[in-house]
C-alpha cells in the first residue's frame, strides 16, 4: 500500500487516541474539583442529576476536542 493512502488513516487513529486520553485526563479533573465522587453518585445511588450532568459534561468536551482536532 502506498504511503499516501496509510497517512490519513495513522493520522485518524492518533487524533482518536489523542483526543480520547484528552477526554480522560478532563474527567478526572472534574473527579478531583467535585466535592463528591460522581462515578460513585451515578452507579451506588443512582443519583439521575449527577449521571446527567456527567454526560453533558462529557458531549461538551467531546465537542471542543472534536472542534480543536479538526481546524
């Protein structure tokens, strides 16, 4: 396979990679700024709110990390 058409595919799965352990290291920011352990709010006391403010906080950064990664 030729050079020029491996490149955007490495490119893709480094972008991806790069922006999923970006989305991590977020979230555990977010773990350590909040006064309660969210993951632990959203499975043991099933805890709605939190479990939705959890995603929108995910989507949201998803978003600005998708929007950064591509230009």
């Amino acid at each position: 396979m030729d050079l020029i058409h491996t490149q955007p595919i490495a490119n893709s799965i480094i972008y991806s990679f790069l922006g999923i352990i970006i989305l991590i290291v977020a979230y555990f920011i977010i773990e350590k700024i909040t006064p309660e352990n969210t993951w632990k709010e959203v499975v043991q006391k099933n805890n709605i709110a939190v479990a939705i403010v959890l995603a929108a906080f995910i989507i949201g950064i998803s978003m600005i990390i998708s929007a950064a990664i591509h230009g």
